[in-house]
C-alpha cells in the first residue's frame, strides 16, 4: 500500500507554476496561489511562477524554456484544459512531451469524480516528461489543484513515497539524451 518511509530523507524538487488565462493577473490568481502555497509548504522550492495567455505558441515556447533550465524540475501549470476554443493548454504541452505519463489524467479523473461526480469527464488534466522535466497541465479552478496536489503530486513528489515515486527516477529521465 502507498505510504511515506520516514526512514528516508525529504528532497526537495525545484518547481515551476504557470498559469493560463486570458483575464488573471498575480492579484486574482486562486488556482496559481493554490499551487505556491501548498509546493512551498510541501518544501519544494518555487523556482518560477508565470502568467501567459490561452496562446498555445507561447505556452510551448514557455515550457521549452522550462525544460531547458536547470533550475527546474517540474512544471505544473493550471488553466486551458477545458473543451472551449481557447482551451489549448493540452495541445502545447503535447507539443513538447518526449513521453505523455497517461495514466495521469485517468488518475485524475477518479480523484475528480468523487469530488464533482460525472463532470470530471470535462477534464483534459494530462502529464508529461521532456528534457528530463516532469510536466503536468491542470484545470483551472482552486478545488482541481487542490485534488492533483493533495492526492496525486504532494505523493509522487516526495522522494520518501513507496511503493515508488516520480522523484526517485528523475536522474534518468533524459539518460537518452547522454548516450551517444
């Protein structure tokens, strides 16, 4: 069963929160907030935090730039997940994804549906993996980022998470770009 070893020592991942919006700004952000608050009561480090437009050329050019830091390890971004016209998020992080983590937004969905029943199927969450970053795209609303952080990410994020942890496989997540 899912448990923290206590046994091992926290390590804190460097992450970046990127909100999507055409109408928020730093003052109004609840979802982006959300995820500062609880990274940095986690212990994570928030290493960036960005507010970009529903323009998926420069939501992608933002995660390439992301990816390519060093100082960063993760991304998440909220907002732009939804089925309107202007929802792109999903398609820009499917413009840089080396591997999709589909299991992610299946994952997602069951945590969603015993908060907001049947209308977790209007959910795009996904995840992904590029230049050695974790990538995850959530839903713009507090409550979603709330649910991805405390029932998926707070877990998988933590080194001490057995029976495994994304934090564990991060050294060998680009060791595909080292062999040559």
């Amino acid at each position: 069963m899912s448990r923290i070893d206590e046994t091992k020592e926290f390590v804190p991942v460097k992450i970046a929160v990127l909100t999507v919006s055409d109408t928020r700004s730093y003052d109004d952000d609840k979802s982006g907030q959300t995820l500062v608050d609880r990274v940095q009561a986690a212990g994570h480090i928030l290493a960036d935090r960005k507010i970009v437009a529903d323009e998926r050329g420069e939501i992608a050019n933002l995660l390439r730039d992301w990816i390519a830091d060093r100082n960063i390890d993760v991304v998440i971004s909220t907002g732009g997940t939804g089925l309107t016209g202007r929802d792109v998020t999903v398609e820009a992080h499917r413009d840089v994804y080396e591997k999709e983590i589909d299991a992610f937004g299946t994952v997602f969905t069951i945590v969603s549906m015993q908060k907001i029943g049947t209308s977790a199927v209007q959910s795009r969450a996904t995840a992904g993996v590029a230049g050695g970053t974790y990538l995850f795209a959530l839903p713009g609303s507090p409550g979603a980022c709330k649910d991805a952080w405390d029932e998926i990410l707070s877990k998988q994020l933590d080194y001490r998470h057995r029976p495994c942890n994304f934090v564990e496989i991060m050294p060998r997540l680009d060791e595909h770009m080292r062999r040559k």
